[in-house]
C-alpha cells in the first residue's frame, strides 16, 4: 500500500510504505527502498523546475505574432494571422519562400499590427539549394516594417521601406570584397526614403552584420532579434551548437508601433530554397526608468545621432498651400480694411461738410 505525503510547505511529495510492509523487508531492502526515494525526489523536484522553465517561456510567446508547426488554415482562412504572397508555399514542416529555380519571389506577412516596446524574435530557416557556392541567391529577410505585402527588389520586399530589414544575403554582388564572405547577415532601419543598394550588398545603409555560413548547412539555422531598451541586437545560432553568437548591436534605435511583421525572398538568375521554419516572438518584461516613461512617441524609425536619419525641419520655410492661405487671408484683410477705410473716411468727411454749413 503507498501513502502520499505532501510536506508543510506543500512544495514536494514523499512516497512512504505502510508498516506491513517493512515488517517483511529486509535491511538490504530498505536501503534500496531509500535510494529509490531520493531518487525518486530529486527526479520530482528537476521535472518540475523544468516545466516550470518551459511554463515561464510560454507565458512570454505572443503566439498572435508568431508562425509555428502546424500552420494551420495560414494564408487562406478568414482568422489566420498571416497572408502568403507570390511564390509562398506551406508544407507540413516548413513555409517554402522561393522554390531553388530562377525570378521567384515570395513571402509571409503578419496581418496583425505589432505593438510590443520590448521582444525577442527568434527565426529558424533553411537555406539550401543545388548551386554552386557563390553560384546561388539571393537571400531572405525578415521585416518589421510599417508597409506590408508589397514585393520589389529588396529579397522580395519593396525598396524605401519604412521600418527594420534584418538581411541574409547569399550572394555578393559588389565585386572585390575581401573583408567580408558571404552569406552575410545584416541589420538595415529604412525611413521611407533610404535606398537599400543591391549591387553593393547595402552596405551604404549597413548598421551592423556578420558573416553566417548557413547555406547547405547540416544544421538548421537560427537568428534572435532584440529589442529592448532602444537597443536592437542581432545574434546568430549557425553551427548547431545551440547558443547564440553577437552578431550587431545597434543602440538608440527608435522603432514605432503599429508595423508589420514579415519574411520575404527572391531570386534572380541564381537560385536556392528559402525555407522558414518557424517565427518566435516572445515580450520581454523589462523594468523602464522615468526618463524611458517620458520619452515622446516614435513617428519615424531613426538611430540617435545619425546623419542618415537626420529630417531637416523646415521651421521658417512655409508650404505652398501655407503660402496661398496667408496670401488670401491678407489680401482679405487689405480689403476689408481698405473698405472700412473708405467708409470712415466718407463719413468723416460727411462729417467736416456738415460742420462748415
Ligand atoms: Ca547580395
């Protein structure tokens, strides 16, 4: 017969035998009986703490902005999240981007405005296909942008976006670059007017990167995106070691709220399979102090003092339809005043008339 116990603090079980029992049982046994209980506590009390672990992380995925195994209805039903575009294909085990042939573009958009100040997006793809090295293309990329489902020349997605571009770009189009190999990685912020580059790789517009060799690779490939505190990091888990290396780091990086998410790809005259397996968006609690409480809101992406997001404002400068407006209302005003002006001048000298008779 087997009693339960629970102990005072109601924390941990004990599993004891009734005394019939023990009466029967050698001393040999009962130190058996011994070891098999603390064995059996040690195994309660690990189980727990991992479950426990595991409850905490699932707590913080926002499944809302996530794409996971099995993508059920994704694309087609009224209450999916996301919406496929061109070449997009959903198999059971992962989303296809392109297919490994010529000029196909494709992509997953999130159709749920995205509202998290502090998150961690982890990615796994794959990317792989029957070129050569330096024989495929183009990449892929993930978005975080205030305009969605439109396709273009940036690995599937529109050029001048607004918002960030995170860039796994398979082939090196600019010519001589020995300080760097390919495929590399990279974090571009696009405020509506910079131009990602394609025949320099986008390093113009750069903020940070590394080189990951992930195509071809045995390992799956993974990337954590975070953003907290107006800092965006950027790691990369390539060589199935299961943790997570530094790949960029840029701080006071401002990000709206209210953009999409999305992964977009593309291929020209090279080719590749560009596989998404899944998109994992967890929130981050973080504990803000009253300067971050105070900060006005973001209207425009933009990195602290950097030129290339410096707006010029116009503060003398005045619009055309600034300049109509002004115009009409001051000529309006002459002619009411030059009006009025005529009208006391006539009575006035109506008046000086009147006192000369
Ligand atoms: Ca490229």
């Amino acid at each position: 017969m087997i009693h339960i116990l629970v102990d005072s603090n109601n924390t941990n079980q004990f599993i004891i035998f009734s005394n019939e029992f023990f009466l029967l049982s050698s001393m040999s046994s009962m130190n058996i009986l011994r070891k098999c209980t603390y064995l059996f506590i040690i195994v309660c009390v690990t189980t727990r703490s991992s479950l426990a672990d595991e409850f905490e992380l699932e707590e913080f995925l926002k499944r809302e902005y996530s794409l996971i195994k099995p993508y059920r209805g994704l694309g087609f039903s009224s209450s999916s999240q996301w919406d496929l575009m061109g070449t997009a294909v959903i198999t059971p085990d992962y989303i296809r981007l392109t297919p490994d042939s010529q000029s196909r573009q494709g992509a997953v958009w999130s159709r749920i405005p995205f509202y998290l100040s502090d998150w961690e997006l982890k990615v796994h793809f794959k990317i792989h296909g029957q070129g050569k090295k330096n024989f495929n293309g183009d990449g892929l990329a993930i978005w975080l942008t205030k305009e969605r489902m439109v396709n273009g020349p940036v690995f599937g997605n529109m050029n001048r976006f607004t918002g960030l571009g995170i860039f796994v770009d398979t082939y090196p189009n600019a010519e001589k670059q020995h300080d760097r190999a390919f495929p590399y990685v990279s974090v571009m912020l696009g405020n509506g007017t910079l131009e990602y580059d394609h025949d320099k790789d986008g390093r113009s517009t750069e903020l940070g990167g590394c080189t990951a060799m992930i195509r071809n690779s045995v390992h799956d490939s993974f990337l954590l995106i975070r953003y907290s505190h107006n800092e965006l990091t950027l790691m990369t888990d390539v060589d199935g070691k299961q943790t997570y290396k530094e790949c960029a780091s840029v701080s006071g990086l401002r990000m709206p709220l209210g953009y999409y998410l999305g992964a977009s790809s593309a291929t020209g005259d090279l080719t590749d399979n560009h596989d998404l397996i899944s998109l994992k968006m967890y929130q981050l609690t973080v504990e803000r102090d009253l300067e971050e409480e105070g900060e006005e809101e973001v209207l425009l992406p933009r990195v602290d003092n950097m030129d290339q997001f410096h707006v010029d404002v116009q503060e003398e400068g005045m619009t055309a339809v600034q300049i109509f407006v002004t115009v009409l209302f001051t000529a309006m005003g002459l002619g009411v005043l030059g009006v009025v002006g005529l009208i006391l001048y006539g009575r006035w000298k109506e008046n000086k008339r009147k006192r000369f008779y």
